[in-house]
C-alpha cells in the first residue's frame, strides 16, 4: 500500500553528509580573503574575517583585523565552532554509518548546539562591531558572510535531527512495522 514519512536507513548518510557541507562552508567563510564586507560600489573597501583593504584601481592598503579584541574573538569563535563541528562529523560518521550507536546521537546534538552557540555570536559580533570601529557609509555582508550563516544553519538543523533521530531507533535499523493510512474493515 501507501507508506509515507522520512525514509529513516537514509538518514544514516543524509545527516553526515549535511555536517561534510556545514564544515565546507565554514572553512570557506573562514578561509576567504575578502567576501565578508564590502562598501556600496565594491570598489574602494573591503574586509574579511582577518583584514580590511582601502584603495582604488588595483592599489589596495590592507590592515589586520586582529588588532581588534573583537576580531580575534570573532576568529576564535569560528575555528573553535570548525574545530567541534569536524568532531561532531567523526562521531556521526561512527554512530551512524560504521555502527548504529543511538547512544551517541544525543551527543552529536549537544556538540551542535555548542557550535551553533557560538557561530552565531561570532556572526552578530562581527558587523555590530565592524559598524561600530570601522563604518564609513553603506556596506554590504556579502557571500562568505553567508557562508558562515549557512554553516550554522544547517548545524542547527544537523543540532535538532541527532536530538530527535534516538526516538526513531527501529525505524533507524530498518524494524520497525509498515504503517499504512488507509486500512479496511
């Protein structure tokens, strides 16, 4: 007959390969040389996670970041946040794809939440603190910036699905019985 829902035995390589992504894109907002900032044109400022650069027509003067608390707090929370989230990768990669370990699931969770946490303080420091030392006029957070929120997005959703996946542990081996919606009397 009809089945519907989530087919559970695939969530075993789905929610993995979501973390693989959530890693992907933190290391390239971590790793970009400018994409978190820019002002109005894109022509004569700009500024990633680690320096800003002013000038015009190829001739830039770029200056480091760290010399802001900020900044270095801002860089830390990032890589600390990279740091927990390949760990969560290798963990899941154990519980769920070597092994079923529902034990583990709640862990992975937990780790998440934590990256979660912390990415997202490192996203709300940065341009409240960049408008605060270093506007001056219109800018705009461009695509490594949203790389850093896209990581952290599906972390949250990587966070909620480790947090609910132990209730489905049968479902998960693939025991569970079929349920139909529809059965005659």
């Amino acid at each position: 007959m009809f089945r519907c829902g989530i087919a559970y035995p695939r969530c075993r390589w789905i929610v993995p390969l979501l973390l693989l992504f959530a890693i992907i894109f933190d290391i390239v907002a971590i790793a970009a040389t400018s994409g978190w900032v820019e002002d109005e044109d894109a022509k004569s400022h700009y500024a990633s996670m680690w320096q800003q650069c002013r000038g015009r027509n190829d001739q830039w003067n770029c200056k480091s970041l760290s010399e802001y608390s900020w900044a270095q707090a801002v860089a830390a929370l990032m890589i600390i946040g990279l740091l927990i989230l390949i760990i969560t990768f290798i963990i899941s990669i154990v519980a769920l794809c070597c092994t079923l370990n529902i034990a583990l699931l709640p862990v992975i969770g937990v780790l998440l939440i934590i990256v979660v946490i912390l990415q997202v303080i490192a996203l709300i420091i940065y341009p409240v603190k960049f408008n605060e030392m270093i506007f001056e006029g219109n800018y705009y957070y461009t695509w490594a910036y949203g790389f850093g929120w896209g990581a952290t997005i599906l972390s949250i959703g990587c966070a909620f699905l480790f947090c609910c996946l132990p209730r489905y542990e049968n479902e998960l081996r693939d025991e569970s019985k079929i349920k139909y919606i529809y059965s005659s009397a």
